[in-house]
C-alpha cells in the first residue's frame, strides 16, 4: 500500500498462548483463508487492514506473535508502539483462560498502560467442548476495563466486529491525545503537516 493511501496508521498486536488461533484469526479475516493443520508462529508474522472512521483512512498493522516461551524475546520488541492488542484465549483450554494475567502483565510492562486491549474468546464454534463460559469471559474482560467478544477463525463469526471495535476505541483515544494539537481538527479531517515546501499526513506508531 502506497504511503499515501492512509491518514493515520496504528499498530494492532495479537497476543496469547500457542495455538489459541491468533494465526487463523488473522488469515480469516484479512484473507478468508483457515488453516486446520496447524503450524507455530516464529517470532511475529505481518498484515495489514484499511479502515475508515469519521473520514479518516486509517491503516492497521496487524503482528501475529508467537505464544512459546522460547520466543518472547523476539515478541516483546514487536510490542513497542502497539495502540492496540487482542489478547486471545481458547474457550475449550482453561489453561490459555488462567494465563490472561500474564499477557496483560506482558502488554503493560512492554507496551505501555495506554495500550487499548479487547480480550478475544476464540473457537466459540466448539461449543461441545466448551471449558470456559462466555459470562467468564465477561467477568475477565469487565475486571481488566476490556471489551469483550467470542469469536471463531473457523466461521469468521465475530471477527469484522472485533478489529472495527478495537480501531474505533483506538481512534477514540488517539482523538482526545491530540487535541488542541495544529493538525488535527476534531470536526473532521486531518489538517496536513506543513514541513517546508512539503507536506505529510500524521502517522501514529
């Protein structure tokens, strides 16, 4: 995508245990493509969306990071300049739902504590072996000040409203950090930078 295809640009990470189909969810959405055979993360993998919110062309980096431990130091370099991060559970493995904590601790310490975070139930299309409750995940989401939704990378079912959710609420804050800054006016539209003879749109991250 060209660089001037976009108005801001914000970077989205996709966090949480191996397998809990952060990978899938990706490809479903952005290519409709699902993968039964599964494969690992190495390191972090790359993708973008375009979206567009009061007018604005926004431009989402999407990162896919690995879950294993042995990568996190790969992962946590890719955190910095996150706006917004999925944390991703399974519903049918408890222990990836136990391990939500850690990944927001994770998020804090190398992100920053603005970062805006949507915790993700995924695979709700398994309802037969469902370990973890959707008011569970309610309950999570609403302690941590998340928003919440179940979602399935098999079906799609929920994924458009998750990353149009996390753009908005990303928008929303960026909105309100810049005001009263030159080039952004809150009526509507994004006033150009003025660089010499030049001019650049504002980018975020």
């Amino acid at each position: 995508m060209e660089e001037d295809g976009y108005d801001i640009l914000f970077k989205i990470i996709l966090v949480g245990d191996t397998s809990v189909g952060k990978t899938n969810i990706i490809n479903k959405y952005i290519k409709n493509e699902f993968r039964e055979d599964f494969y690992a993360t190495i390191g972090v993998e790359f993708s973008h969306k375009q979206f567009k919110v009061d007018n604005h062309k926004i431009k989402a980096q999407i990162w896919d990071t690995a879950g294993q431990e042995r990568y996190k130091a790969i992962t946590r370099a890719y955190y910095k300049g996150a706006k917004g991060a999925f944390i991703v559970y399974d519903i049918t493995r408890k222990e990836t739902f136990d391990d939500i904590d850690k990944w927001r601790n994770e998020l804090i310490n190398s992100c920053n504590k603005e970062v805006t975070v949507m915790l993700i139930g995924n695979k709700c299309d398994l309802e037969d072996q469902r370990q973890i409750t959707k008011e569970q995940g309610e309950e999570k989401a609403k302690a941590f000040g998340f928003s919440f939704l179940e979602t399935s990378a098999f079906s799609g079912e929920n994924l458009e409203k998750g990353f149009e959710m996390l753009i908005k609420e990303i928008y929303q804050k960026y909105k309100v950090e810049q005001k009263g800054n030159d080039y952004m006016d809150l009526s509507g539209g994004v006033e150009e930078l003025k660089v010499g003879k030049d001019s650049k749109k504002k980018k975020c991250c």
